[in-house]
C-alpha cells in the first residue's frame, strides 16, 4: 500500500484496519507530521489521531519532537510489521492466481 488511491471517495474500497495501519506505517518510515500522513492516506486528523496513538502504544511508530513539530517514525517494530504485510499480501495475490 505504498500510495493512497485518487479515487473519489464514494468509489473507493473500504479499506481494512490492517491496510489503514500499513499505510500509516509506510508513511512515517521517512519520518512525517500528522498532517503530512493525513493527505497521503487521505484520511482526516480526527480519525489518524485514534490510529496514531493505537501504533504508538502498539510500538510500531515513534513519535519526536522537531522544534515543536511531532514527527513520526516507523520503528523497528514497524519495519518488521510492514515486511509481514507486504509477504502476506504477495501471499494472497499468489493464492489468487493459483486458483484462477
């Protein structure tokens, strides 16, 4: 999930927690402010926050402070989540074609 879809909003897919939560992740391995990740994903700040805190507590981000600017960071913890993502993912699109 390296990019978030251009579609409108009432066309898109709903997306799953755990894709919400790779994106996230995925976003913050270059470091970024809540507002930078909240376009990416174009999700709202409201919405991001729940998600930010969850991932922090969860360890999968970090958060620091920039000159008064929360930035936030994949952890090492995340890293290892978004490589047994991205396998699982491959996993499920081998499946497909597999049985197709």
């Amino acid at each position: 999930m390296g990019s978030a879809s251009k579609k409108p909003l009432s066309k898109r897919k709903k997306r799953s927690r755990t894709e919400i939560i790779a994106a996230i992740v995925t976003q913050a391995k270059s470091g970024q402010s809540k507002a930078e990740i909240a376009k990416k994903i174009q999700s709202n700040s409201k919405h991001l926050q729940l998600y930010l805190d969850e991932l922090i507590r969860m360890r999968l981000i970090e958060v620091e402070d920039f000159n008064g600017k929360k930035i936030y960071f994949a952890s090492k913890r995340g890293a290892y989540y978004l490589a047994q993502y991205d396998a699982l993912k491959m996993l499920d699109k081998e499946k497909i074609i597999n049985d197709w």
